[in-house]
C-alpha cells in the first residue's frame, strides 16, 4: 500500500512538472509577428500582411531601421476569405511557428475599412494569442501592407515608429482593447488613428478616422490633424498640444506649448431639451511669439490668451457642428455623459441617439492660460 501511495505522488509530481511545457516552443523556433494589414484588394479579395522580425539583423548603434545588415524585418502577405483562412498559407513561408502575441500594431487599409471591419475583427477578439494592446490604425489613401514595409528613420520597425509617433504627438496611449470597448459602449461611436504614405515613402500622421458602429463599423470619413487634436482633446485623449493663433491687437502672430489639457462636459435638460456644455482648459508657455506684446506685462498676457482663447474656441465649435451635419456619429462622447448625468432619460434616449445627436445644442468654451512667457521677455519685432 505505502509503495502504490509513493508511486502516485511520483506520478504526479512527474505530470505536474509536464503540464503546460510539453509544447513549449522556444524564441528561436518562433516567427515573432510585430504588425498585421488587413486589406481589401481590387477584386475584393482579403489580403493579410504581417511584419516578422528577423532577429540576425537587429544590432544596436544603428540610426535606421536596416542599418548595413539590411532591414529587420520581413513582410509577408496571404489571401483568404477570411483571417483565419489566411494562416496556413502564411505559415507555408515561414520555417518557424508564428507568434502574434508581440504584435504592436494593427493596420487596416481605406478599402477595407469602408467595407466595414465589424466581421473581421472577431478573430482577434476571440485568438487567445491575439495582443490586445496592440495599437490600430487606418491608412488613409493607401494599403496596410505597403506602410509595413517601409523602413522608418530611427526604429528597426514601423510598428515601434508608429507607436512612438503617438505619444510625440500628445496622444495618450490607445489600444485595441480601447477601440473595442467604444465599439460596446452606449452613446459613443468609435474612432482611431490615420496614417498615410507621403511621395518620399515616409509614414506621417494623417488625422483621425470616423467609424459608425451602427453599419458594420464602417468608415464614414476623416478628420485633418487639426481637428483631430481637437477632437481627442474634448473626448480626453490628448495630453499635450501646439496652438499657432494669430493675436489681432499684437498684430502678428503666437505659438503656446500646452501641456496641462483638461475637459469638462456638463449636461443639461431645459424642458426635456438637451444642452451640453463643454470646456476646454490648458495651461503651457509660449514657444513663439511674433506679436508687438510683451507677456510679462499682465495686461499684454491677458490679450494673448483671451484671443488665443476665442480663435480657438471658435474652431472647436466648428469641429463639433462639422461632425453633428457631416457625419452624424458622435464621437466625442456627449451619449456617454447624458447616460452617466441622467441614467432614467437615457432609457429613451439610447435608441434614437444617432438621430438625436446632430440635432444636440452643443456650446463649446475654452480658457487657456500662459505660465511662462518663455525665456525672453518681449518680441524681437517689438525691440526698438
């Protein structure tokens, strides 16, 4: 009896040691997937593309991507009727497993993304190995496969330049998981970075892709990059922002480096009518400044932002109107503080949101501050 009783805690130590390593596949027997394109081709077709790393070729002290080796990665493309169709036929050109659960980026072409990508990402959602915290984005005017393969300036990938890119830019990290949340989410309709390739084969930032959610979470537009701070700006997503204005009482004109963005979003129901109330708030320093205005003097700083205050009061209000008629999607979030301000209203609200939200009486109201007028005093236009 004391023997079988040793030999079955033998047993299963020997199990417990097993379990769960049995396939275990070691990084150099893995094809690490660092970005995925999802396209539409021509004739219709899904096409996949993934960007693989190529480890013999990462080496440090490089200040490009392929360096003398080459470039660090390789792209690789399959068709399928849907993604999942397309990974044994990716398979077949690798001689390593792959691996997607390192994948920084996602990337969908315009084709595709006015097609609607609601079907097409069910697969990511439901792959165990799929990284949710991937960062997504829609290439404007372009495929998700030819932005793969460029070799960006100072990253080995384009998937690590892009995400870069991001934050330089001020926007606060979003990921997929993000996109999908706004995509379940009541009186929000979801909306995710653009990017384009330019004539010198270099990726820039293009703006902001609109969705509706409501019809298969297909592209209904873009914003330009200036609306789009905006835009993330009012649904807080943006943690530091540029403004150039020009100050009429100065004369010419002046840059403010804003870097304490804040929002807020007041909802009102006068005789069941909705009234949001939204205000911008920013703090920061003046990076330039071309005016005859000395900031050091109280009254001069007060000109400067209480006009930078107003111009750009006045093109975040043309934003909110521009997307109330053109696109009737509410991607700031108005639905989501209705709901939060008033939960027995939004009962009925809810289902009519998208017909109710271009018709919302919206005033928008910004007040920006100067905390340092920079390291000289006054402009060189006004020296004597």
């Amino acid at each position: 009896m004391k023997r079988a009783v040793k030999l079955s805690f033998i047993f299963l130590f020997m199990v417990s040691c097993t379990t769960g390593c049995w396939n275990l596949k070691e990084p150099d027997q893995l094809a690490f997937f660092m970005g995925t394109g999802l396209d539409f081709t021509k004739d219709g077709q899904l096409q996949v593309s993934s960007q693989i790393v190529i480890p013999s070729r990462l080496g440090g002290g490089q200040e490009a991507g392929g360096g003398a080796g080459g470039k660090s990665f390789r792209v690789i493309s399959a068709i399928g009727k849907n993604i999942y169709d397309t990974v044994p036929n990716l398979q077949k050109q690798l001689s390593r497993n792959f691996f997607i659960g390192h994948r920084q980026i996602i990337l969908i072409g315009q084709r595709m993304a006015e097609q609607g990508i609601g079907d097409f990402l069910d697969q990511f959602v439901r792959n165990p190995q799929s990284e949710q915290r991937s960062r997504i984005f829609v290439v404007k005017d372009g495929q998700a496969k030819d932005i793969l393969s460029v070799e960006p300036f100072f990253e080995p990938f384009t998937s690590t330049a892009l995400v870069r890119q991001q934050e330089t830019l001020g926007l606060k990290r979003r990921y997929f998981r993000n996109f999908l949340s706004d995509t379940f989410s009541q009186g929000l309709q979801p909306m995710m970075p653009a990017v384009s390739l330019t004539d010198t084969k270099q990726v820039v930032y293009s703006g902001t892709a609109i969705f509706n959610k409501d019809d298969g979470l297909k592209l209904v537009g873009f914003l330009n990059i200036e609306d789009s701070f905006f835009a993330n700006w009012i649904a807080n997503r943006q943690t530091n922002l540029v403004i150039a204005s020009f100050v009429k009482r100065g004369n010419g004109n002046i840059s403010l480096n804003l870097r304490s963005l804040d929002r807020r979003i007041q909802v009102k129901m006068i005789d069941k009518q909705i009234k949001i109330d939204v205000l911008l708030t920013g703090k920061g320093t003046i990076v330039e400044n071309n005016t005859n205005l000395d900031p050091t003097k109280r009254n001069d700083l007060q000109i400067i932002e209480d006009e930078v205050s107003e111009t750009t009061q006045r093109s975040v209000q043309q934003l909110v109107e521009k997307v109330q008629k053109q696109y009737k999607t509410d991607i700031f979030g108005f639905g989501v503080h209705v709901h939060q301000q008033y939960p027995e209203q939004w009962k009925t609200l809810k289902r009519d949101w998208n017909v109710t939200f271009p018709e919302l009486n919206v005033s928008v109201k910004v007040h920006l501050q100067c905390k340092d007028p920079g390291e000289t005093n006054s402009s060189i236009k006004s020296i004597p």
